[in-house]
C-alpha cells in the first residue's frame, strides 16, 4: 500500500493542473473577450490620464 500513498499526490495534482488549464483555455475569447477588452482599455485609460504631464510631453 505503499505505492498507493506515494502515488497519489501526483495523481491529485495531475488532475487539478489539468482542470485549471482547461478553465483557462475555455475562458479565452467568447462572448465576453469584447467586454473584457473594454474593461481593461478604461482602465488604462484612466492611469494615463491621471499621469502628470511634464514638459517634454507637452
């Protein structure tokens, strides 16, 4: 029974390495990438526009 107990950790964490990559591969694009997308373009654009302008900018 030894084996057994020394297999199991890998085993476990086979699985859940698989399950994480495939949420992973099932979440990419979709529906909601455009969503996603506009999410993170608003956010960037909000840092910018808070970013003091210097005078080699302007």
């Amino acid at each position: 029974m030894d084996y057994l107990s020394a297999l199991l950790p890998p085993v476990v964490m086979a699985v859940f390495f698989i399950g994480v990559i495939r949420v992973i591969v099932k979440t990419q694009g979709g529906a909601q990438k455009a969503k996603e997308d506009a999410a993170v373009d608003a956010a960037l654009k909000r840092v910018e526009s808070a970013r003091p302008a210097t005078g080699a900018d302007a």
